[in-house]
C-alpha cells in the first residue's frame, strides 16, 4: 500500500511538472517575436532547417548576402543548388558556429563568406544578437554563438529561457503574435530576401581617414577557424565582398584580405570592382541608396557570379537531374510570381 502511494505520489508530481514544463513552452512561443510581418530578418535563420540538405553552396555573413544574392538565379542560371544562411549584422564568430551548424546537415562542395564582417570586433548589440541566434536549434554551435555573442547586457540563461527576456511582451502583443503562434511563414527564397523597391544612390557620407586599418585579432582568429572548418569538412571556402557603396570598403582593407587569400590558396572576389562588368547601375539596381541590392541588382550580381561558379568549380549542373529540376522549377515559379508582382 505505501509503494503504491509512493509511486502515485510520483506519479502526480511528473504530471504537475509536465503540465508546468508544457504550460511554460506555450506561454514562451506566445510572448517570443514571431518576425512574422516586423522584422523579418529575425526569422530567415529558421527557415532554412525546412530546406536543409542537398546544396552545393552555402553562404554566409550579413545582409550583404542574403539581400545580394539569388540562389535561385544561380540554380536558373547554372542549375547551382545553394542557400543563404545570412542574418543581420553576422559576425565573423557568429558565420562560424552557424557553419559548424551548417555541417551537421550537409556537406556542399562550396562555402562563400563576405568578409564584411572582419571590420567588426566585437558584439553590435544584443538586439542583432537575438535575430541570429533565437530561432537557432539547441546543438553544441548554438551554445558556442551565444558564449562569443553575448554582450555585458545578456545573458545564457534568457537565451535557454527565453521568456526571461520576453516576458514584458504582455503588453506588446499584437494578432500577428497569435496569427503565427504555430509557425512563421517563410519570407526568403533559398535564404535570399527579395525587395522590389528602387532607392537610387545619391550622396553618401564622407569616407573618413582611420587612425587604423588593420582587422583585429579576433576576426583573423575566426577566418582561420572558418578555412580550417572548410578543410575538414572538404569543402572550398571562397572570399567574396558584395558591391555596396557604404560602409566603405577601404583598399587598406582588401589589400589584407587579398593577401590572406593568396597565402592560403582561396579566391576573392570583390564585386565592387567589376560592378560596371556586372551591368550593376546604382540608380536603378539598388533600395536604400547603394547599400544594398534590389532584385534587379541582385540578379545581375547571382547571374554572373554563378558563371565563375560554374566555371571554376566542380558543381553539378541540377537543371538535368529529373527529381531536383522538378523541386527548384516550383520554387522558381513561386520566385518569379513574386517577382513580377
């Protein structure tokens, strides 16, 4: 009889704990942003678990890549297979550990890194952290971009429960918090972020003399780090800086990447040098003023760097492959319907 209490006295108590441990997953996805329809960025870094697998090329770093670059122009150009695991801001530790992520799902023949991100040191804010790292699975490289993320502000607790920091969302919640309450709908295409709009380049800011142009020692540290992960992994890491006008990329600055390409055997390619080749005009091809790309940039840039792509690299060309041609010719139907309205 005393066992018998014993073990409903248990009994109870798990199913109190369950119901706690449910009742607080519940209320932690209601009061979490839902990036849903505000920024929208914060959810790409989800949305590629759904397509994971299966790709040649993976890019990473900031909004330089998932705003510049089209896998899908590259796949209808090339029949290249590759995603965008861009996010805000994406720091040079950040575009590791998403990478290390990145193997766990697949193994593609090409990783493509902007080096935009060697400019920065250390953690922007913990708001831009939040956009990369909450919609990350739990794996050991989430748990080693939140330790090199975090700044004096975070902590690894709010990361593990996230209600620690959105539970004064109460009074912030909107429909979309319960429109989406399930899941948030995909806003990228392969990881690439369409904007339509056209915002010429007109006069940008003054382009300062630094007192310093070398990168600091963290971001040669995680570089090397990315290259080696590369290597293990038999993947070929390839440098790139994407054409945006602002922030300036000082020669100072390419001079040092292009002499860490050439003692290390990787290509560089900076597109701000062939944006005339590339047939990108800054009055039409741009939404903010040069920053970034629009879709027309965007095309032009993917359409031609899936030509060095194809040439210089040992990539499959998918368009002949009956079962993949048929998954990316509804993918491009979905991209060119958006595209044209």
């Amino acid at each position: 009889m005393k066992k018998r209490k014993a073990f409903q006295t248990v009994g109870s108590v798990a199913l109190v704990l369950l119901a706690f441990c449910v009742a607080l997953a519940l209320l932690t996805r209601l009061l979490e942003p839902k990036y849903a329809t505000t920024l929208t960025e914060g959810s790409m870094i989800s949305q590629y678990y759904a397509e994971s697998g299966g790709h040649e090329v993976i890019f990473v770093g900031d909004c330089e890549v998932y705003a510049n670059f089209s896998p899908m122009e590259l796949y209808r150009e090339a029949g290249i297979t590759a995603y965008v695991r861009g996010t805000p801001q994406q720091l040079l530790w950040q575009s590791y550990y998403i990478l290390e992520e990145t193997f766990a799902y697949e193994t593609p023949k090409v990783v493509v890194l902007n080096v935009n991100a060697m400019r920065y040191s250390e953690p922007v804010s913990e708001a831009y952290n939040r956009l990369t790292i909450d919609n990350m699975r739990w794996s050991s490289a989430k748990v080693g971009i939140i330790l090199a993320s975090m700044t004096e502000e975070d902590s690894f607790a709010s990361y593990l429960f996230p209600i620690l920091r959105y539970h004064s969302r109460f009074d912030e919640l909107t429909q979309e918090d319960f429109l989406y309450f399930l899941e948030t709908p995909a806003n990228t295409y392969s990881g690439y972020q369409m904007n339509k709009a056209v915002n010429p380049a007109g006069t940008l800011p003054t382009k300062h003399v630094l007192a310093s142009y070398d990168f600091e020692q963290i971001c040669w540290e995680y570089l090397d780090r990315i290259r080696l992960l590369c290597q293990e992994h038999g993947a070929q890491l390839v440098l790139i800086k994407a054409p945006s006008l602002y922030p300036y990329w000082y020669e100072e600055y390419d001079a040092q990447i292009e002499d860490y390409a050439a003692t290390n055997g990787l290509n560089f390619y900076n597109f701000l040098d062939v944006a005339d080749s590339i047939g990108i005009d800054y009055s039409t091809d741009t939404y903010d003023g040069g920053l970034h790309l629009n879709l027309s940039g965007a095309t032009k840039l993917s359409t031609y760097f899936a030509g060095i792509l194809a040439q210089e690299y040992a990539l499959t060309d998918y368009r002949v492959d009956a079962a993949v041609s048929a998954q990316y010719d509804e993918k491009l139907r979905l991209y060119d319907l958006a595209a044209a309205q």
